[in-house]
C-alpha cells in the first residue's frame, strides 16, 4: 500500500512564525520561496494530524559559525540540525529532521533556530508529512512513487537542482507515464 505524503509550503498560513523570520527565495526552492531567521529563540509551529513529519530546506555554504536548528513534537525534543562546516555550495531540499514514527493523531511540530547569526545559513523551504486525515490541501507525489507506471521504463535522474534529488528522463519520443487516482 502507498502512503500518501501532504507537502505544505513554509509561507502557508497553517504554519505560526515567533520571533524574526524574513523571506526569501530562488527558483530551486519549493514555490520559488523560503524563510529563515538569524535571531536566536525564533520559532515555527505546525500541528497536523499524520504518522511522521519532515522538514525540508536550504543550507547555504557560509563560512563558520555553524547554524543549527531545533525540533520539537508534542513538547519533547526529538532532533537537532546543524548546518555542515565543509559545503562547496549551497543545498537545496536538505532534509532537515524525520520524525520517528508517530501515533495516528494530532501532533505540534516546533521548529526552533538555536543559534544567533549574522548571515542566514539555514532557509526553510518546506514540510512534508503522512496525514491520517482527508483534510488536506495539497499532496505531494514524488516520480519514484510506483503508482506511477512509465512505458517504456525511464531513466532516473537526480541532482540538487530537482526537488527531492530526484527526476526520470525518457529514453525515447513518445514515451509516456500514467499516475492513478481518485479525485478531482
């Protein structure tokens, strides 16, 4: 059985932003858009109701300090972030936490920027998460999903340019893939 995956921007009004966040954003980055905070104690929240959460974003190569971030699910801290010190270049759709496996329920994902800066490092760009519920804006299907048949069989691709490191290339003109589904 597939599981679906509910992608949300970070510029959706279901995210709360505390503190300094500023705006940002390049064509590699989901929608064209990020945030990011220099200001140490800045917060974002999401409360969803799914099985497992990750976070996604930018890490630009800056020279040290290290950023670093923090993530909270229901009130427990369950993972850290921090940015590597050796990057040639910047990376986009960096995964920045997974949650373990979580009940079927509501749960709050907060998203703390632990260190204070000069200079952003860290630009978050995206959420994705496993939703128990109906109730949800948009859905993310990634080209590996094997709901997706391709004929004839095409040629994965990836670099840090496609989001999620991934794209399928066809062999051939007239080639063709088909994705079902219910709804409208």
């Amino acid at each position: 059985m597939t599981t679906n995956v509910a992608i949300v921007d970070e510029r959706d009004p279901l995210l709360h932003y505390t503190g300094s966040w500023q705006d940002a954003g390049s064509a590699e980055e989901f929608n064209g858009t990020t945030r990011y905070s220099t200001t140490q104690g800045s917060t974002v929240s999401f409360t969803f109701v799914g099985t497992s959460i990750s976070v996604f974003g930018t890490v630009a190569k800056e020279p040290p300090p290290q950023a670093s971030m923090e993530f909270m699910i229901d009130n427990s801290i369950q993972g850290t972030y921090t940015s590597p010190s050796d990057l040639t270049a910047d990376v986009h759709h960096e995964t920045l936490y997974t949650s373990p496996a979580l009940s079927s329920g509501t749960h709050t994902l907060v998203i703390t920027q632990t260190t204070a800066l000069a200079a952003p490092v860290i630009y978050l760009d995206y959420i994705m998460y496993n939703p128990t519920s109906t109730d949800v804006g948009q859905y993310f299907i990634d080209d590996r999903d094997p709901r997706i048949q391709y004929d004839p069989p095409w040629t994965f691709f990836g670099s840090d340019l496609d989001f999620q490191h991934t794209s399928q290339v066809s062999p051939s003109m007239g080639a063709s893939f088909t994705l079902q589904f219910d709804g409208a």
